[in-house]
C-alpha cells in the first residue's frame, strides 16, 4: 500500500471513529458543565471539577443503584455460567434417552422472544412474591440457550478420548466435569461470562417491570428516573449519572473485545 | 435395562434438570400462557375471567391505535436494520485493513455495545433537546430549520431510528468483522496475483463469502428491531400521537398501564409470529441462497 492511500485510509477511519464515539465524549463533557454554563450554550468545560458527580451520588442513591446492578449482573453471570455448562456438558458426553428431545427443546427456546412472554413471566414472579427482590430479577435468566450452544462448541473440541480414559480409571462424571472440562474451557466461559455480565448490566424493561423499591433498583432504571425528574434544569448532573453507569461496561468492553467477538460467531454461525 | 445403567441414567438427567426447569418455567409455560391469555379477558391482577375465543384478534385488526403501532413497527425496522447493516458493514471493511494501531479503531467502533439502552436514550435525549442540544445548533449552522425532534409526528420516528442505529453498531460491526477474519487470506492473494481490482475483489470474493454472517446479521437486526422497547420508554413514550408506538412498548402500554393482559397478551402472540415467521425464513433461505465456504 502507497503512502497516499494508508493516508487517506487512516483520514477515513479517524472521521468514522470521531462520528461513532461523538454522543459519548459529547456526555462526558456535558457532565462537566454547570446548568447556567449549558444555558449559555457551552460545551467546553472552563474548569474540569467534579462537581456534577457528587451531586449525582448526593441526589439519588447512585451508590446504591450501582451496587444492585452489579449484584444482580454478576448472580446472573455465575448462574447462567453453571446451568449452560452443566447442560452443554451433557449434550457433549453423556448418553441417556430424551437427550435429543432435550436439545431440541432449547433449540425451539431461541424461537421465542423474551418479550413475547413478559407478560406471564411478571405475574409468576409477582406470585412467588419475587417482585423487588433479586430472586425476580436474576433466576429467570439462569437458563440461556446461547450460552449452553457458546459452550456445547467448545466442550466438542475437548478430545473424546479424555472422557474414555477418564471412564475406564472410574473418574466420576462430576470430577470430570470439575477438574478436566471446565478448566480446559476457560476462556470460553470468560466470554460467556463477559457476554451475561454485559446484558444483564443493561437490561432495561424486566427491571422497570419487577422493582419499584430504591433497595433494589437497578442503575439503568435510577437513569431513567433522574432523567424524568431533572429534565433541563441540571443535564450535567444527568450526564454525569449516565458516565458513571456506562464506565464499567466499556472498560470491560475493551479489556473482552476480542475474547466477545470471537464468542458471539462460535455461538451465532455454527 | 440392568440397575446400574437405570441409576447413571438419572444421575445424567441431574445435568439438564437446572436448564429444562427455567426454560419449562420462563420460557414455555408462558408462551402457552399468553396464548392463554389472548383468548380471555382478564382482572387487575391478570387472572382470566372469561373467554372471548378469538375476539381479541378480531379487534386488532380493526383498531385504530393497533394499527398505528404496527405502521410505526414497520417503519421503525426499514429505518434501523438496512442503514445499520450498511453502516457497519463499511465499517468492518475498513476496519479489517492491515494498518499500525487498527485495533485501536476496532475498539472504538464497537463501543456501543458496552453502552445500555438506557445511556445511550439518555444521550440522545440530550442532543435533540430543542434549546441547548447539539442537533439543532449543527442544524441552524447548516442553514436548516431549528426543531421539536422528539415532539414532532415528522421526525420523531427518524430521530428514534438515528438513535437505534448508533447503539446497534457496535454489535453489528463486531460480528461482520469476525465474518471478514474468517475469510482466507490466501484467496486475496491470489487475486492480487492475479491483477483483480479492488471492487471485483469486493464483489466476487468478499461479499459472497460473508454472506452467511451477513445474512446472520440481518436476521438478527431484524428480530431485534421488533423487539424496541427501551429508546421508546425515554425518548418519547409513545407519541407524537402514536407514531413511535412500536408493538413491544403497545404491549407493555396495554399491559401494564392500562392492566389490559388480555388484549396485550393477543398483541404479544402477534409479536411471537413475527418473529417465528423471520426465522423460518431464514432456515429456509440459508440452505439455498447464502454461500458457505
């Protein structure tokens, strides 16, 4: 490639990244600006304090919010990481009658769209007295078909003469599965992990659904709140809420990207 | 059948009874249940008080606001799933050059998949705001017409749709790029060698063989974009005069503001066929038309 060509490749890149990253380093330097400053039409900071962030966490129990969404993300991650493992590890190595109907049943679960069946699912949550409480917003996500597909890909790659041998020296199927699997699809289950984590930190309807308690509230929904309170009055506060809810995921984001990209084709395409 | 296979057998089933009880619970029960529902009308606290058989559908069909939300459904799809594909497709393209420092790049253009729904409304609420935001201060710099985006009937759709669009890059661009990393480099070469220019190139190698993520993606777009509920509940809640209704916020509206689970339920049973219909299609499409490698 001619110097004059990477020249005007790295001009097209740097255009497109300016576009792309502009509504977040527009909110970033929001969140530095005082209500009077934005009325006066500003967008550059005069001086960088902190301010809008403190009175974010003053405001609202952002502390609070944050805490939840990082409970609840992180019950889901470990939840969905052991039934899709249990369950890939089954469709892989062992042999027992039902075992297609049971794939196929997962299969026939990614036909059917979560919100198709929202309405149902509130009301069995609402009558095992799930509403306001972790149990409601993290159990239902516990089975994923993604997931138990994402590992059922990689467990195949595990050489089947590992699991004879380990048969034939009468290692039990949950030793196995513990000490040899599991540890052999490591970075597998880091994607799956980083993949649940990140969704279940964004969700947005099913927590406005089942919390109406600041004890349980999760930060997506504490935004949409400060957001309709605050309205024009105090945006930077607002931005600064929203910088604050985003820095988790985009910096694991950047540390999992290759790890995700390379998950979610395995999961998707084969 | 002798006792040990019978007991190692049960022990086997331990492993799938986590995953077929969430998914008989979470999953199956109540799909069937808003079947169910569709066919009753119900109380406050969504028990059926009594069948209607298929009257809820009957009505659909002839109600005025249903057919508003389907319209703004439909809309909303054309605008989001086509520019978003495009976009990121030019994106990975891009994206996928062998230059100093592109992994840099590709970190940014998927980052808006670390950022949530709720954020990324948030935002955009911001930009369109009439007085102070962005969009109407590069409008009037342009020469253009200052603006209500999210109030106006004209706009308020578009303005979603460009919202959307931004937040689903990140997802697209890093499956599409993953589609280019699998293709075979050594094909490039061999056109190169072969003096194939730059588009052919494009047209004859690359495109063909990313059909399956492209289509992969399209699909997925499409069964995502039915499914908008979040920007919605932000941005606009509905209005200007239902032209934002998307069907998942029409169903959350009759549902759980107006405790119609009945009627929401028939609408949430729609939403189920569309998204059925998507993917049989694409069962059936991607024997035949997409070629693999």
């Amino acid at each position: 490639m001619n110097f004059f060509k990477r020249a005007s490749l790295y001009i097209v890149l740097i255009v497109c990244v300016v576009l792309i990253m502009f509504p977040i380093v527009y909110a970033f330097l929001i969140s530095f600006l005082s209500g009077a400053e934005l009325l006066q039409g500003k967008w550059w900071p005069t001086d960088w304090s902190f301010r809008n962030y403190i009175k974010a966490f003053e405001k609202v129990p952002l502390v609070r919010y944050l805490w939840n969404s990082f409970v609840v993300s992180f019950i889901v991650m470990i939840g969905q990481l052991i039934v899709s493992s249990l369950s890939a590890y089954a469709f892989v190595f062992l042999r027992f009658p039902g075992r297609n109907i049971l794939f196929f049943t997962t299969i026939m679960t990614m036909l059917v769209p979560w919100e198709a069946t929202v309405i149902p699912n509130y009301l069995t949550v609402q009558s095992l007295g799930w509403t306001n409480n972790y149990l409601g917003l993290t159990i239902p996500f516990f089975a994923l078909a993604f997931g138990i597909f994402l590992l059922r890909q990689h467990f195949k790659t595990i050489p089947f003469e590992l699991y004879e041998a380990a048969q034939v020296s009468g290692v039990r199927h949950f030793r196995f599965f513990w000490y040899v699997v599991l540890p052999l699809s490591k970075t597998s289950l880091a994607t799956l992990g980083v993949y649940s984590f990140l969704t279940t930190w964004n969700m947005y309807l099913w927590p406005l659904l089942v919390t109406n308690d600041e004890r349980v509230r999760t930060v997506q929904i504490g935004l949409k709140q400060m957001q309709t309170q605050e309205m024009a009055t105090e945006w930077g506060v607002v931005m600064a809420a929203v910088i604050v809810t985003i820095l988790p995921t985009l910096i694991l984001l950047f540390i999992g990207q290759k790890q995700l990209q390379k998950g979610l084709m395995q999961g998707a395409i084969k | 059948m002798n006792f040990r296979r019978v007991s190692s057998n049960i022990s086997y089933i331990l492993y799938v009874i986590p995953s077929f009880l969430l998914f008989s619970t979470f999953v199956f029960y109540p799909m069937i249940r808003t079947g169910y529902l569709s066919m009753h009308t119900t109380n406050f606290q969504g028990a059926p008080t009594a069948y209607v058989g298929f009257e809820h559908f009957r009505y659909l069909i002839e109600d005025r606001n249903f057919r508003e939300s389907m319209k703004a459904t439909f809309l909303f799809v054309l605008y989001t799933v086509p520019s978003t594909v495009l976009i990121s497709l030019f994106l990975a393209l891009l994206a996928n050059e062998k230059l100093k420092g592109i992994q840099l790049f590709r970190t940014f253009f998927s980052s808006t998949l670390g950022m949530s729904v709720a954020a990324s409304s948030v935002i955009w609420m911001f930009m369109y705001n009439p007085s102070i935001g962005i969009v109407n201060k590069l409008v009037v710099a342009l020469g253009g017409q200052e603006r209500q985006w999210l109030l106006d009937p004209d706009t308020a759709l578009i303005a979603v749709a460009v919202a959307t669009v931004w937040m689903n890059i990140g997802f697209a661009f890093l499956i599409l790029l993953g589609g280019l990393q699998n293709i075979d480099v050594t094909l490039y070469e061999s056109a190169k060698i072969a003096g194939v220019s730059k588009i052919y190139q494009l047209w004859r190698i690359t495109l063909p063989l990313l059909s399956p993520t492209l289509f992969f993606i399209v699909t997925v777009s499409l069964i995502h974009a039915f499914q908008t509920f979040g920007q919605i509940d932000i941005l606009t809640k509905g209005g200007p005069v239902n032209t934002t209704t998307v069907l998942v916020y029409s169903i959350y509206r009759e549902a759980f503001v107006n405790y119609n689970f009945g009627f929401a339920s028939a609408q949430a049973v729609v939403l189920f066929f569309i998204v059925l219909v998507i993917t049989i299609l694409q069962f059936a499409l991607v024997e035949r038309k997409v070629h693999y490698q």
